[in-house]
C-alpha cells in the first residue's frame, strides 16, 4: 500500500469537510448577523396586519344585481347564487 496516496487522499477529504464546515458556519452566522438586523419597515407591516386583523370585519353585502353575462365572483366554486346558470 503506498502511504504518500492514501495520505493526500485523507488531506483532500479533510480539506473538503473543513471547508463544508465552514460554509455552515458562515451560513449560520449570517443568518444570526441579519436576524439581528431586522427592518423597521416589516416590523411596521407585522404592526399593521396584528391590528387590522384585531379590528371586525365589516360585512360585505351579497353579490349585487349581475348582469345576464357576469358570472359571482366564487362562480368556480360550484354554489353559486346566480340563478343565470
């Protein structure tokens, strides 16, 4: 068995783990980095979506008087109210 192959082998192997290793590891501190740095502009969105969510929702009247060729806007969905159909 010659030793100078099988040790240039197991360099090249380790060279590759460490390197994997290493793009883990920036790839975690990375994700750490900009966690960190959130952006005010989503947080201001979250905001907004928790209070819109928390307020009722006003009542949408049915489907108004449709003309012979406009079809519910769920018309898709198999139920529908127009009696065109």
């Amino acid at each position: 068995m010659n030793t100078v192959e099988s040790d240039a082998f197991a360099v090249a192997m380790l060279v590759v783990i460490f390197s994997a290793l290493g793009v883990v590891a920036l790839l975690l501190l990375s994700m750490r980095w900009r966690a960190s740095r959130r952006d005010h502009h989503v947080d201001a969105l979250l905001e907004e979506m928790a209070e819109e969510a928390k307020m009722p929702v006003a009542q949408t009247p049915q489907s108004p008087s449709l003309q012979p060729w406009e079809r519910d806007a769920d018309w898709w969905k198999g139920h529908s109210s127009h009696s065109g159909e």
